[in-house]
C-alpha cells in the first residue's frame, strides 16, 4: 500500500484538517497499544479498535477510522511510526480551505459542504471552519491566503441597483 | 691751684660788673639819640607820603576832567551818526514801499485779467466735462446693471445646483446608512432565526458564487 492509497482512503470520510489529525491521534494511540502487547492479536483490527473505544467519547472518531479498512490499518500496524509521522506531514500540506460560517453546522453538513469542495475546489482540499456571526447569509473564507466576503453584504451590494430603487419607491408610495 | 681759680673767678667778677656799668652808661647816652632818629624819619616818611596822596589827587581829578570831556564827544557823534542812519534808513523804506506799493498794483491788475480768463475757460471746461460724465455714467450703469443680473442669475444658478448635488450627496449618504442597517439586521435575523440546513445552503450559494466569479 502506498501513502497516496492511504491518503486517499484517509480523505473519503474526513474533511477538516482538525478531524483528520484527531483521526490519526486515535489510531496511533490505538496502534501502540498493539504494539506493546495489545488485547486481541487473533481478531480484525478494525474490531479490535471499536470495541477499545467502546464506551469512550471517542468512539464515533475510531468508527471513522475503523472505516478506512483493515488493510490501512495493518499496513501501518506493520510499518514502523515513521510512516505515520509522513502521512501527518502530507496532511498538513494538503490544501486548506478556511470557512468563516455564520453558526455551527452539524457534521453531515460539513462533510456535504467537504464534499461539495472537494468537487469544486481541490480534489484534495481540507475545510478548517471557523464561527463568525458577521458572516450571515453566506460566508466568508480565506483561499490560499486571499480573504472573500460572500457573506449577504456580497449579495446586498450584487443587487444595489434594485434594492436602491425599492427604497425610492417605499419612499414615495409611504413616506410623501 | 686754688689760688689761681679763685683769682679767675674774682676776675671774672669784675669784669661782669664793669660790663654792666658800662652798657648802663652807654644806654643812658644812645636812647635819646635813638628816638631822634626815629621821630625824624617818621617826620621824613609822613611828608613824603602826603605829598605823594597830593599828587594823586591831582592826577585823579585831571583824569576825571578828561574822561567826562572826552565821554561827551563821543555821546555827541553818537548821536549824530544815530541821527543819520535813521534818516538813510527811512529815505530806504519810502522808497521801498513805494516799489512794492506800484509792483502790487501791476500784479493786482494782471491777476484779475488772469483770474477773469481762467474762471471762463475753467467753467467751459466743467460744462464740456460734465456732459461727458452724465454720458458715461449712463452707459456704465446700464452695463453694471447688466453685468449685475447676470451674475445673479449665475450664482442663483451655480446655488441651485450646488443644493441639488448636496441634496443628492445626502440623499446618497442616508440611502448607505439604511443599507447598511438593512444588511446587519438581516444578518442578526438569519443568524437568530434560519436553521442550520437553510445557512447551509446559504453557505453552498455563498461558494457557487466564488467559483462562478473563478476564485477557485
């Protein structure tokens, strides 16, 4: 297996570079345990890491991480934590997308939205989101470090002419 | 030894007393003559001086004779040249005046001639003067006049305007005032109220818009 196939397994159901690394902690913590003398040798890894984090608040992250497939997690069981610490730093390189969303959205619509960018944007594009209520109506975000207000001043200002000329007319019909 | 000094002292004796008897002897003698002396030259002096004071007098007296003499001459010739110059400078004086008294006259006369001839021209001049006055100062007032309105009418002009722009530029102000209220409370109002899809797809729009204007 290679670290692009790896990556690309990594990328199929994480879309924020947060995730992804609180992923890869998860893994690593799961595969020195197994290191050092794990639980279970003989069953499947991947069911090896969801009964460890059974009743943990981690147990949605080691589900993620348990879906990238047993092969991924035996190839990097099998390699020593150099492979691990390349995949990081090929993660940290992978083009970001900084969102600035008017409220916090729930993880089906970021993984939607990670989806929708990785079609439009890049390929292999990570969101890092922020909340900035000023932002409403859209968004703002920071796009290879340039900065675009899409937010509903954008949109405001797409239309002043009309919204212009709606203010003239509720002037005359109401006001005079 | 003591012989001796007793003779000499008894020698010494004697002569004091012979010296004492003789100078008494010699006084008696010299004294009278002295003051005899003495009271002539006296005589002598007092002569002389009185003689001397006589003589003075007289030198005086003669010199107070001449002096009154000669200060009476002068006073005379004083007055006599006094006298003259009086006379001279009177003679001069008449004369002057009599020169002033003609050249006055001359130009008494020349100046009414000249005054007579000047206040004619003079009031030609003004008459010829004020016509042309009257004329100009018609024309000028009407062209002031016309230059006035015009410049009213285009500061009035040049007001309007300036109303209407700055009218416009106020309107224009307010207009981005209310916009940009309308703006945030919209966005306070979808924040509070639209739900998570709804901003969710306000986000999607948001990202659709920045590919169609090739951001990415």
């Amino acid at each position: 297996m290679t670290t692009d196939q790896i990556l690309e397994k990594i990328l199929s159901n994480t879309f924020t570079k947060n995730d992804c690394f609180k992923k890869l902690a998860v893994l690593q913590d799961f595969l020195d345990t197994q290191s050092y003398g794990g639980e279970s040798k003989g069953a499947a890894l991947t069911a090896a890491l969801k009964s460890r984090y059974e009743n943990t608040d981690d147990r949605p992250v080691a589900e993620a991480v348990a879906a990238w497939g047993e092969e991924v997690i035996a190839f990097l069981m099998k390699e020593s934590s150099h492979e691990l610490q390349s995949i990081k730093s090929r993660v940290a390189a992978l083009p970001e997308l900084v969102l600035y969303l008017p409220t916090a959205l729930h993880e089906d619509h970021v993984a939607a939205l990670g989806a929708w960018c990785r079609d439009a944007v890049d390929a292999q594009v990570l969101l890092e989101i922020h909340v900035d209520s000023s932002s409403a109506g859209g968004c703002f975000f920071v796009w290879k470090d340039l900065f675009y207000d899409f937010s509903l001043s954008y949109f405001m200002l797409k239309r002043d002419t009309e919204i212009r000329a709606m203010l003239a007319h509720h002037e005359k019909t109401y006001v005079h | 030894m003591f012989v001796f000094a007793a003779g000499v002292a008894l020698a010494l004796i004697v002569l004091l007393a012979m010296e004492f008897y003789n100078s008494r002897r010699v006084n008696k003698l010299t004294y009278p003559v002295y003051e005899y002396a003495l009271k002539r030259a006296e005589e002598e002096a007092n002569r002389i001086v009185s003689q001397a004071r006589a003589e003075a007098r007289a030198l005086v007296e003669s010199a107070e004779a001449e002096s009154v003499k000669l200060t009476t001459a002068h006073q005379r010739e004083d007055d006599a040249a006094q006298q003259a110059y009086q006379s001279a400078l009177q003679a001069l004086l008449s004369r002057f005046e009599n020169q002033i008294k003609v050249a006055a006259d001359t130009a008494d006369e020349a100046n009414k001639r000249i005054s007579a001839e000047a206040v004619e021209a003079l009031k030609a001049q003004a008459h010829a003067a004020q016509e042309v006055q009257a004329q100009s100062l018609q024309a000028t007032t009407a062209e002031m006049a016309k230059r006035v309105d015009e410049r009213f009418a285009a500061a009035f002009a040049a007001a309007e305007k300036e109303v209407a722009e700055y009218a416009r530029a106020r309107k224009d102000l307010i207009d981005a005032r209310i916009f940009e209220l309308i703006g945030e409370t919209m966005k306070i109002v979808f924040q509070k109220n639209l739900p998570s899809e709804v901003h969710m797809q306000l986000v999607r729009l948001a990202l659709e818009e920045a590919k169609a204007n090739k951001v990415f």
